[in-house]
C-alpha cells in the first residue's frame, strides 16, 4: 500500500484479502524482503515449521503481493513479536493487528 494510506484503508484491504480479493500485480518487495527476513529465522515451511516452539498457529503463512498475513501461536516469544515489528519499521510497512484492527504504521524516522 501507499505510504498515505490511512487505518481504514489498511483494514479495508484486510477485508479484500479476506473475502480472497488480491491485487494482480508484482509483489512489493518491502513485502517480500519481509517475508524471506522472517522466515529464515523462523520459518513456515518444512520440517521446521513443524517443530514444537514454532510462533505459527497456521503454516505456512498466506503471502500475497502486498501482504503477508500471519497467525501467531498464543504462546509466541516476545522476541518473535520483536522481530515482526523491527522488520515491518526496517522496510517501511504497516502492521495490522487483527485481533482488535489496531494499525501500527512504521516509526517516522527523524534526522
């Protein structure tokens, strides 16, 4: 999404993504760097994503081209949560928490 994007155009995409609109374009490359940063700490597919103490209550995660939708086990380590919110600042996205549909946009970076 466009960094001018308000709260409730990120929930309204959410909604899209929900009733399985995506947009048909090339994948946002914040969102894939994102996406490889993340999992190769903790990843989503294969042997590994199945282990006990895996954050994921759903693997693999739902990656789209602006998106990537993630469901965390209840019993998830602060430190995976602080990872997820360190990369989303480092590459510039929002994170919506869909839990209460809070948007945390990325830091305002200052001089």
């Amino acid at each position: 999404m466009d960094n001018a994007d308000l709260p409730d155009d990120v929930r309204a995409a959410n909604e899209r993504c929900a009733r399985g609109e995506h947009p048909q374009r090339p994948a946002d490359p914040r969102v894939v760097a994102f996406y490889d940063a993340l999992t190769s700490s903790y990843p989503d597919r294969g042997p590994r994503a199945t282990l006990p103490g895996t954050p994921w209550a759903t693997a693999p995660l739902h990656a789209a081209a602006d998106h990537i939708k993630m469901r965390l086990d209840e019993r998830c380590p602060d430190a995976v949560l602080e990872t997820i919110e360190r990369l989303a600042a480092e590459l510039n996205l929002d994170l919506l928490d869909l839990q209460d549909g809070t948007v945390y946009p990325p830091p305002v970076k200052t001089r």
